[in-house]
C-alpha cells in the first residue's frame, strides 16, 4: 500500500557511489593483469643451443641478434628467428658476430614496474578482504537493518503514503473500533484540542479480534491518516535464538521513534512476543522474556518516551502478559468484532466497487446470508463471484454468481465428478431430507436456505440453515431443536433402509451433537442435575495450548457428566424418531425432490410440503448420469450437518 523507507537516522548508501566503486575496483583488476601480462611480446622464435648458435654465426647464417644479460635472440638470413641462452664471459662472441658481418644491437633486463609489483604483492590481501565484504554484505541482507555489525537493530520500516493511500474512508462494518482510533488521530493533529482540558495523549492501543476482522485494515487507515511517521513492525521480528538481541531490537526501534516523534509504532501480531511471563519450558529468563521485559520499560518505565504511541493487534488477548495490559503501556483495548449485518452490507459495498456489478445485485441480500463473515470472508466472496464471472465469460457479475460464490464458500466446491452408485444417492436423499423435515418440524429452528445432495467439499450432502438475524446468545429451546435436527439424518437412514443398512455418514453429525451437548452440561450450566456450574475451561500454556480440562470434577461427577450428555443427544434422537416416524409420507416426498432436482431452496421445500409440488419456471436438471463404481466403495464419512457453536451458518 505505501513505499517503504529507511527510517532517519539511517541513512541509505548512495547508489551512484556504490557503482562507481563496483567499476573502479574492476578497473584496477584490468589494469593489474594487463601489467602482469606487459602488452604484446615479439615472438621468441626457435629455442636452440649456444653451441649451434656459434656455429651459425661462423658459417654466416645469421643476419641479426639482440644481446640481453639473459636472452639472445636473432634473425636468421632465410628469415627464421631464434633464441638461446648465452654463456657467461663470453667476451668473443662481439668479435665473432662482428667478423661475420652479423648486425648485432644490446637488449635491457625486462623489470616489472613498481605499480606491478605493489598489485601482484598485495593481490592475495586483496582477495582476502574482498571475500570478507561478500560475506559480511550477505549477512547484512539477511540480518536486517544495520547487517553484520547491528544485528540487534530494530526491523521496523517507516511507511510513506505515496500510492495506495488507505484512509477511514476504506473501513466499514466496525464503526466503534474506528471512531476510538479515529481519537487517537485527531489527537497527533492537534494536541492542544485535548490538553489544554488535563488530557494526555494515549501511549498505546491494542486491537483485539478475531482472525480477518479487520485489525491490520484499522492500523493501515491510521497511517493514512495521521500524517506523522508510521512504523511498522511484526512481534515475530523481536525473537531470536540469541538470547538479548530481541531486548537491543525494541530499544533501537523506540530510539528511532524517539527521533521522528511525534509517531505511531504499530506492533502486528504481539502475541508472538507479548505471551505471559512463567511458562516456558525451560529457564524463565529466556530470550523471549527479556524483549518483553525491555518492551514493558521502553513502554511506560522509568525514561517516559513522549509522543510515541503504541498500536498493536492480536487475536490471543487471553495469553498476554498482565502487565503489558495495563492502564500506562496499553490504555485502550479496540475491540474488533465480527460485522452485524449493518456492518457486512457495508463492506460489501467497499468491495464491491471494484466489481462492475448487475442490476439485480442486492449487497443486504448477501449481508443477510452471510453471518458470522468477518471483513476477510467477505473479500474473498466478492473475489470469488468476480472469477466465476470471468470463467462463464460474462461482462457483469450478477446475483447468481454471488449465491454460488457464498454456496462454495459456506460448503466447499461442488464434486460432480464424484462416482456415486444409485444406492448411495438414494440413501444421501433421504438423510438430508430427514435433515430438513425435522428442521421443519422444531419451531426453535433457524429457516432452511438450502438442501442440496451434489457432494460439496468432504460432505455427500448438505442442508443449509441460515438465521433471520444476528444471534448473540442461544436458548436452550434452540440447542435442543438443533440436536434433534442433527440426528435427523441417521434417523432417517434406519426408518427407510433398517437398522442394518446405516452408514457412517452422520459421523459429523454425531460429532456436533456430542460437542453440543458437552458444552451443555459443563459450560453453559443446562443439566438439572449438575446445576449451573462450570465444569471445563481453557488450558493455556506450551504444553496444554488449547486444551481443555474438567477442573471441578471427581469421578463420580464425571461419569453423571458422561450420562447427561448421553441423555441429551439420545433426547434429540428420540425427537427426530417421533417426528420421521409420523411424517414418513413427507419424508418419502421430500426424499424424491431431492433426487429429480440435486438442489431445493428452503421455499421450495416449503412449498412441496404444503402442496406437494415445486412449480419451477424452467424445466428440472434431473439427477446427473450415475456411473459405476468400477470396485470402488465412496468413503460416507464426512461433515453433513454443522449447528451453531457460535453465529456461524449452520449446515446440516
């Protein structure tokens, strides 16, 4: 989004300089072997004998020679040259050539400049030193600012908003985390504004939220904003294998910002460096330790830095330090949460400006079937229609492609090329529909919005339900129609086909109510019989990251666990049982449709169940071409129905 500089304090080598030293140094290379070469040499012509060189002499067959102190070299009279060695004292030889009438001249002792001489002795130093600055010039590059000899500065780039500028303009849905940054802003423009009523500047922010919500959208809008220099920096950029190089790294990047305050420093990803002090697994006074520990002091210590404010973003808010979350080193705490509908159309719209667009394109149509996107989610739909227009070659994106693109995203791709024989289709038609007929049947129920057997991601099938708004909370009334609804499809399997002939396609199902009813009984406080108290939390730490624990319970306590949220997914059974077993008729019905037509919209299902047929403009697609299995069995195994653990779309 923006160009990145060195920040002050650092200046960049001059381009122009570093290429004339690369040329000059090439230079003095050509120059050393062309002394070492000497230029052109005349040939030497045929080594021979002193002896046969006198010889020669005597008979007059030499025209010329040149007498150096250890070369005599001549010209024959046919032409041909010649060169020997002579032998010391012999002072006849000028008579000799003289008396055979032999032209004969001196030659001086070639020497080697002192320039050669100097280049040729230092040439191993200088090949030595070269190789040293190749080395330390590739460490360089990889050490970050300052190379070899600064390993430990900081790595934060400065940001400059030439091109690509992104301002609160850009940034929709999460209008509270906006407008208290927004503060912050105003606050580096004018300062007075504020203190002149006793107030002082922020000196930190943390953004918290969910992956793809928007917090590196938030920091990016501030830099665009603020009009003050903007350092960016990622908390994994602080750690390394050497114990203090991460602690010398925060105190160069303050010592930066130091000198361009006022400024913004933005921390992405703090948790990497931020993690509660204690649970290492080895000596708690490691190297990850002392960068959080300088960056405590550089934050709020003993030296206050003035007009630095500290922006970072993380979505493990729970795993930070106490100290770092304190009033004086982060006095504000962003939430960005996951958009409402209001917030999803209106990101939607930021997106969507970049997509030419169909008339019969509704963005709260999509907001509405979409909960739970975050701002990331709903990128990548819009992203996703854009390309399904371009593979259908058309000049607009229109609503169609926006429902296929939610329907891929929600459910996976479509695998119409998946081999499934007729038995595993019918059998598919009747779980989903046994899916949906007992969602029908549970007031409590979220609407049906799809139900579709063309086998989507790791599903055969899906029954897709999508709440009429944003739910914050769920009932109990709601998780026990939602646990019926899950055992609908197995249901469904052993009414119509027998206890025998099952499958194993509502092992995601069996999966999600089980997690249901656990969260039930030991989280949420919905047994009578345990009462409201909370049996399980979080285990944080190296060793029990993400894992969780019954902290409360003995074993008897267990095992009355066990059987209650046995007792509940065997409830939801029972109402699936009541409800398939009264309305079989329908079942069959709905079972059917499903095979003539693959995919039902929820109102045509409800049309076929009050009048008994789906009046569809077109004429139906009919079920695709069932080929053989060629020996092959289809794996059943797979996510059929997903309730709400949380505002997420559920498909079943």
């Amino acid at each position: 989004m923006s160009d990145n500089q060195e920040p002050e304090g650092d200046p960049k080598p001059n381009p122009w300089m570093k290429s004339l030293l690369v040329w000059g140094g090439i230079f003095l290379a050509l120059l050393l072997v062309v002394q070492m070469v000497g230029g052109p040499r005349e040939e030497p012509g045929t080594q021979i004998a002193y002896s046969d060189f006198r010889k020669q002499v005597a008979e007059g067959s030499v025209e010329s020679v040149k007498i150096a102190p250890d070369k005599i070299a001549g010209k024959l009279k046919n032409g041909n040259t010649f060169s020997t060695v002579p032998v010391e004292n012999d002072t006849n030889l000028p008579v000799l050539l003289e008396e055979n009438g032999v032209t004969f001249s001196g030659a001086a002792e070639e020497k080697m400049s002192v320039l050669t001489v100097i280049l040729i002795q230092s040439l191993p130093f200088l090949l030595i030193l070269g190789i040293a600055f190749f080395v330390l010039r590739q460490v360089q590059k990889g050490g970050g600012a300052g190379g070899a000899m600064g390993f430990g500065k900081s790595k934060a780039k400065m940001l400059t908003e030439k091109q690509g500028k992104v301002t609160f303009a850009d940034v929709a849905g999460i209008d509270e985390a906006r407008e208290e940054l927004e503060e912050v802003v105003e606050f580096l423009k004018d300062p007075q504004r504020f203190s002149k009523l006793g107030g002082q500047i922020p000196k930190g922010a943390l953004l918290v939220g969910s992956p793809g919500t928007g917090k590196t959208l938030l920091a990016r809008a501030i830099a665009g904003e603020a009009g003050v220099p903007f350092f960016t920096i990622s908390g994994s950029d602080f750690v390394e294998m050497f114990v203090g190089v991460g602690a010398s790294r925060v105190r160069d990047m303050f010592e930066q910002a130091k000198k361009n305050a006022p400024c913004i420093v933005f921390i992405d990803e703090i948790d990497a460096v931020g993690r509660s002090r204690g649970h290492g697994l080895g000596n708690s006074n490691d190297e990850r330790e002392q960068t959080l520990n300088q960056l405590l002091v550089e934050m709020d210590g003993f030296e206050a830095n003035e007009g630095i404010i500290i922006v970072a973003a993380t979505n493990r808010p729970d795993v930070l330090d106490p100290a770092l979350l304190r009033p004086g080193r982060f006095d504000r705490q962003v939430v960005v949460p996951v958009p409402d509908i209001d917030g999803r159309e209106k990101i939607l719209e930021v997106h969507m400006k970049k997509v030419p667009l169909a008339p019969d394109v509704n963005s709260r149509t999509i907001a509405r079937g979409t909960p739970g996107f975050s701002g990331a989610d709903l990128a990548n739909l819009v992203n996703e229609a854009a390309l399904l227009a371009a593979r259908r070659n058309k000049r607009l994106v229109a609503m169609q492609e926006f429902e296929d693109a939610k329907d891929k995203v929600m459910m996976g791709a479509e695998r119409r090329s998946m081999v499934m024989t007729e038995d595993e289709k019918k059998m598919t038609a009747y779980h989903e529909a046994g899916h949906a007929l007992v969602s029908l049947n549970e007031p409590a129920s979220d609407p049906i919005h799809k139900a579709t057997i063309i086998p989507r991601g790791r599903a055969l099938g899906m029954v897709m339900r999508l709440p009429e708004r944003d739910n914050y909370s769920y009932h109990r009334d709601k998780m026990h129609a939602n646990l019926a609804v899950a055992m609908g499809g197995r249901v469904a399997e052993e009414i119509i086909f027998g206890h025998d002939k099952v499958s194993s396609g509502a092992s995601g199902d069996i999966q999600y109510a089980t997690d249901l009813a656990k969260n039930m009984v030991t989280k949420w406080g919905m047994s009578d019989k345990l009462g409201p108290l909370q049996y399980e939390q979080q285990q944080e730490g190296y060793l029990g990251m993400g894992q969780s624990a019954r902290t409360m319970a003995g074993a008897e306590t267990n095992k009355l666990i066990d059987a209650e949220i046995k007792s509940l997914v065997e409830g939801g059974l029972k109402r699936a049982t009541e409800i398939l077993t009264k309305q079989e008729d329908k079942l069959h019905l709905l079972a059917q449709a499903m095979l003539e037509y693959e995919t039902l919209t929820g109102e045509e299902i409800n049309e076929l169940m009050k009048t008994g047929k789906i009046d569809r403009p077109d004429e139906p697609r009919g079920p695709a071409p069932v080929r053989p299995a060629q020996g092959s069995s289809i794996p059943k195994a797979g996510k059929r129905f997903s309730g709400d653990g949380g505002p997420a779309p559920q498909a079943g």
